[in-house]
C-alpha cells in the first residue's frame, strides 16, 4: 500500500484515477481547488484538501503532514486553453513556478516518484508522423502546448540534478464518464440527446486518438508504480475523425440530426495519434477498450 497526492484530482481524470487507486488499497489525497470538502475524508475514503495550487504555505503543510510516497501531478496548464483575455489564463502563466514549487516539496518530503501529467495530443502538433512517438522533436504552436513542454523538460532537469524519480505521461484525447461538457465527446452526445445539432468546428476530417479514461488511469497508475525515469505516451495509436465521432454517437442514439459545421477559431492540428510502443513493450500496457464500447459507456452515462 502506498500513499498518493494528486494535484488537481477532482477533474475528470482526477476523480476516475483517486477512485481506482482507492480500490488497489492504496490511501489518496486530493489537492484541487474545485473540491467539494476540506482536510477530511469524503464518502468515498479519499482525502481532499480544497486548497489553490498556488497557496504554496498551504500546500506545504498538507505535503508535511500526509508525507505522500508519490505525488501525481495534473494541476499543469490546464487554463491556457483558455481565452487570452480571461483571468484565469492570466493566473495560469507561470507555471513554472507552480511546477517548482511541487518539486520542492517532492524533495523535501522524501517523495519517491513525481509523476507529470501532460498532454500528447497539443505537444505533437502538426506532426509530421502519425503515429507519433516519445523521441519525435516537438514543435508546438500553442502556448498550452509550449507551457506542457516547458515543464516537462524542467521536471526532468530539476528531478536529474536532485535524484528524484520521475514520469512524464502524455496523453492523447481522454473521454469517458464524468468529462465536462467542453469535451467534443460529452459536447457531441449532449446535443444529440437534447435533439439539438452539435457544433464541429473546421470539416470534422480533423482526426484525434481517443483513449477511454478507464484505459488511461490503468496507464498513469501503472507508470507511477512501475516505470523507468522518462516520457510515455497514453493513447490508442489509432486515428478517429470527428465525423466519425458524431456518426457513431448519432448510431447508438438512434438520431437523424446533422451536425452544423462552423470555421476553425483557432488553427489546429488536422492529424493526431499516439505511438505506444514504448509503453507497450516496458510495461505489458495496451488499451482494452475500443472506441465503440467507449462511447457506449459514456452515451449510457450522459443518459
């Protein structure tokens, strides 16, 4: 049994990953600001500590007291997805200094592995191989991206220099039950079973790898348990159109509706998927779950 801290764990995949690792027997805190409950237990048996990231006196004393033996760290730069003109993208602009500061703490707790969550997806932009693997030169050309990047290679100077274990997951597109409704998925299924047409931005050719969130919290758990110092990608290695999407989820609900297609606000990339061999051949991981199945589970549970 090991104690873990996770950052940011009251999110989708927060909540998805707290919940499994409980099920293991492990013991789990919680650090997120958008929490529903301070310094106790919850229903569940997990520990959350409604606390801002950034509050580092108040993180300090949460990592002195609960001494976590690896820290999961998914409070990255989640807000520079954001408008540029929204607060909240503005707080979220130095991030180094957060990532820093979780370090620190990692350092002086004795934490025996900082795991980072990151994203495959916005890093491999514009990729000039699909699928994309670890040792492909990122070029990212969005600030969320370039901010992912920025930490990774700070994480893996800063755990270098003092002997800290470490793991940078990039993941591809996570779906499944509990996403929020901005996800192209949740936003998908809830026009249609409102009898509404869902928005797709650009032609809807554009392609992502999906990965159903199940698949990647086995993933993410088994790289803080398991794996060598280094970056692994999360995904499926398959490529998934966003058409596809909606005529698949338009399928299982049994819909006629069309979808309205609107012009790109921000260029993205028209091609997106994951090399796993890396993990594949280190850890014994691959995805159980293929798309379909996926999506029918999410579908039931938007119902």
């Amino acid at each position: 049994m090991k104690k873990y801290l996770i950052t940011g764990g009251a999110g989708f995949i927060g909540t998805h990953l707290s919940g499994a690792l409980l099920k293991f027997g492990h013991k789990v805190i919680v650090i997120d600001n958008f929490s529903t409950s301070k310094g106790k237990n919850n229903d569940s048996g997990i520990k959350i500590y409604k606390t801002d990231i950034d509050d580092i006196g108040a993180i300090g004393k949460i990592f002195g007291k609960e001494s976590p033996d690896a820290v999961i760290h998914l409070a990255g730069a989640i807000n520079l997805r954001r408008n540029m003109a929204d607060p909240l993208f503005k707080k979220d602009l130095d991030v180094l200094q957060r990532t820093e500061n979780i370090l620190d703490l990692c350092k002086k707790t004795k934490v025996k592995r900082f795991v980072f969550v990151s994203s495959g997806g916005a890093i491999y932009e514009n990729a000039g191989v699909i699928p994309t693997s670890e040792k492909y030169p990122a070029s990212p050309s969005s600030l969320y991206a370039l901010a992912n990047l920025i930490i990774e290679k700070y994480i893996e100077i800063y755990c270098k220099n003092y002997n800290l274990d470490f793991t940078i997951a990039r993941l591809s597109n996570v779906y499944g039950p509990g996403q929020w409704e901005s996800g192209i998925i949740p936003s998908i299924i809830i026009k249609i079973l409102k009898n509404e047409s869902p928005v797709i931005y650009g032609t809807g050719k554009q392609t992502r790898d999906f990965i159903y969130i199940d698949d990647a919290v086995e993933a993410l758990i088994m790289l803080a348990e398991k794996s060598k110092n280094g970056i692994y990608n999360i995904g499926t290695g398959k490529e998934i159109s966003l058409n596809k999407v909606f005529e698949t989820a338009k399928f299982f609900l049994g819909s006629k509706i069309k979808p309205i297609y609107k012009n790109l606000i921000i260029k993205e990339s028209e091609r997106s998927a994951m090399d796993i061999k890396k993990i594949k051949k280190e850890l014994g991981w691959k995805p159980k779950t293929d798309f379909e199945k996926g999506l029918a589970k999410t579908i039931e549970s938007f119902k």
